[in-house]
C-alpha cells in the first residue's frame, strides 16, 4: 500500500450516537453512558479497527436540537463527561490510538488547555491531539459572566453582522491556538537535566517566555508542563465555510469538512489549500477529512429500515450538516473512494448508533479499505502524528537561539 493511495480514518465518538434516538436501541447501554467503561469500550473497537484517532464531543452547554438556545427535551440525551478527562482516562487502556477531545476556546483559557493537552499527550505517549470548536450562544456564555452574547439563528449567521461576529470568534481561535502552540514549545525538548549527583533538575535557560499579546489574550508563559512528546499535538478543526477554513489553514493539522458529492469536495479542498498558501504554509502537510454521518448495515434496506425506525422515535427525519450515507460498508467504500480521488485524505466517520455502527464500520468497512489496498493492515506508528505522516516539529525558541 503506497502513501499515496491509503487514506486515514477516525471515527467522532458522540454519547451513544449521532441519531438522537440512538440511545433507544438495545445495543446503546444508555444507563453505562456516563461511565469511563463505556468510552473505553467504544475506543477499544475502533483501535481493534487500526483507525488513526477519535475525537470526543463536548461542549459547555446542554445538546440541543436547536442551533442557538436550548430546546427543554427530555426525550433525547442530555449532559457529558468531561472530553479531555474521558481521553485522559481510557489512554492508558489503548496503545496506538490518537485521543483528540473537543475544546471549546471562546470560554476556556488557552493556558488550561495547553497544560491538559499537554498532560494528555504523556499519559498517551504521545497520541494527544484537540479539536478547536467555537460557541456563539448565550447561554454558555452564561456560564462563565465575562461577556454577553445576543441571540443568533442559523438565518442571522448569513448576514454580514452574523459574518463579522463568526469572524470575531474564530480569530479569537486562532490566537487561542497559537498561544497553545507556544506554550508547548515554551520548553526546549532538553530543559529538564534531573541530575541528581549534581542537583539540577533543570535548564531555566532553556524554558521561554512566549510573551503573547493579541486582542483576545495576553500571555507571558512559560507553561508549567514540559514540552510533550509529540512536540506539538495534533490540532484539528471542523469548518463549514470561507471563516472557519481559514482557521484550519492558518493552525490546524487535520480540518473537518462537510461535502455532499465528490464536485463539492473538491471546491472545499481548492479553497482550503488556497487560504494554506495565503497563511504561509504552503509547504506543510494540513489533512483535510470529510466528515459522514454512518448508518451501516449488510443489506441496504436494512440500513434504511433501521434510520426510518430511529426517525419515527425522534418524531422527526434525521438532518445533519455531514451528508448521511445509509447503506452497506461496500458502498460507503465506493463513496469513500470517489471523494478521495476530490482530494480528501482522509475521513471521520459519524456512527449514527455507536454500538451499531462503530463495529460495522471496524469489521464490515476496514476489511473492505484493506482489500481494496486502501487502508493499513497494522499500526506503522507508536504517535498521533507519525500515524498521519506528520514529522515531529522543532521547537521554534530553541531554532530562534541557535
């Protein structure tokens, strides 16, 4: 299998699924949702399925069915674990498998984030990643009292007012990002000597001020957790549009993005890589995944059964920002195989019934990539970043000393 025609693959782990009936099905154990066994389990089969990564949601506000405010179900499932702690918790169960949990940078401090990604990286050894996620609603940033949002709808989002305040909040994601990044290089990959004979623990000549100072943040550092293993973790994104592509061009390695046909992901992928260029990093290797939402069966009528089912126990047909593919795992490999050729590299996969769907997809799909010479047979990396062919990056003070 030659660099060129694999692909990589990571599945978006979402309380017990992406449909929110999925907790009604007998495979779901809803009562175990908020228990580390269930994660671990889930994580457990999809590094039985060589997947490169999994990303956990979570956000600083209940789920909602709606885009703006609260909705008040009770019918579907509401409340999370912490993201970064679940991962932090099952790494030590898993050896190969990158962990990336959502955060979310318009309410947290980058300098928490750096410290607990960073933390995560070493309880992994080295298979830490985050996915940068921004929140507009009012009623997280409630939560906090340091600012107050107005209400915006899905409608108000598509006005230029609505424009400039996403552009806003994914600026102050970037900064967010880019004081991470220099918190983890804050400590050269040698500052810790722990010399007993001598009494020298460490090089303070070696950790560094960042000195950041943005709009959104001023930050002095050095951080407090030595530089991790992967030198810098992996940073993802998912984006919809122009804004939130610039984001992932400007600090992301792997960008998330929503196609509907094989002609739109090739558009989303031209106008990724012209905004990589545009932000100086041309050269740089920036992954671009196409997010699918996955109802999974060996027979498609009864994939299509089986959502018709879940829909009538929402009280309302499925929608979602990723296209839905309801089928067998052959077809989704066709489908796979055609928006790679758009330029993908790769794809997260959306089960929409985690205890359904995630097996089919290590067990039905992954054997099907690999017949197909598409996908690996085992795991050629013992790091996040070396699974994605991601090099391990200098530490930018230490080149600036030199």
């Amino acid at each position: 299998m030659s660099p060129s025609s694999s692909l990589h693959l990571a599945v978006a782990l979402d309380g017990t699924g992406w449909h929110p009936a999925s907790w009604r099905e007998p495979v779901a154990r809803p009562r175990d949702l908020f228990t580390a066994g269930h994660w671990a389990d889930l994580v457990a089969e999809a590094e039985r399925g060589l997947l490169d990564f999994v990303t956990l949601e979570d956000g600083l506000g209940l789920q909602s069915s709606q885009y703006g405010d609260l909705d008040g179900r009770t019918d579907q499932v509401r409340g999370r674990l912490d993201a970064v702690l679940i991962a932090s918790r099952i790494a030590p169960l898993t050896r190969h498998i990158g962990l990336v949990p959502t955060v979310i940078a318009t309410h947290t401090e980058p300098f928490h984030i750096s410290k607990a990604i960073a933390t995560l990286d070493y309880v992994s050894t080295g298979r830490a990643g985050l996915r940068v996620q921004i929140s507009p609603r009012p009623h997280e940033a409630a939560h906090f009292g340091r600012r107050t949002f107005p209400p915006l709808s899905l409608e108000e989002l598509q006005t230029p007012a609505g424009q400039e305040r996403l552009t806003d909040l994914f600026d102050e994601a970037a900064d967010h990002v880019e004081v991470v990044r220099r918190l983890w290089d804050s400590w050269e990959d040698d500052a810790e000597i722990r010399d007993a004979a001598t009494g020298r623990f460490i090089d303070r000549d070696k950790l560094h001020y960042i000195d950041f100072e943005g709009k959104h943040f001023s930050v002095k550092g050095p951080s407090i957790t030595p530089r991790p293993p992967q030198g810098q973790p992996l940073v993802t994104a998912l984006g919809h549009q122009t804004v939130p592509y610039r984001l992932i061009a400007r600090q992301a390695d792997v960008g998330y993005v929503t196609p509907h046909d094989a002609e739109q992901a090739r558009a989303i992928v031209a106008e990724i890589r012209a905004e990589q260029e545009a932000a100086g990093r041309a050269g740089e290797l920036l992954h671009v995944f196409g997010d699918l939402v996955v109802f999974l069966d060996e027979d498609p009528a009864a994939a299509a059964a089986r959502r018709d089912r879940l829909d009538a126990l929402a009280g309302e047909p499925y929608t979602s920002d990723a296209r839905v593919f309801t089928g067998t795992p052959t077809q989704l490999a066709d489908l796979l195989g055609e928006f790679q050729a758009a330029g993908l590299t790769g794809f997260r996969l959306r089960p929409a019934v985690a205890g359904h769907d995630l097996p089919a997809i290590t067990r039905g799909l992954v054997p099907e990539l690999q017949r197909r010479g598409l996908f690996r047979t085992a795991y050629e990396a013992d790091t996040l970043r070396g699974l994605l062919g991601l090099a391990r990056p200098a530490n930018r003070y230490a080149a600036a000393s030199a």
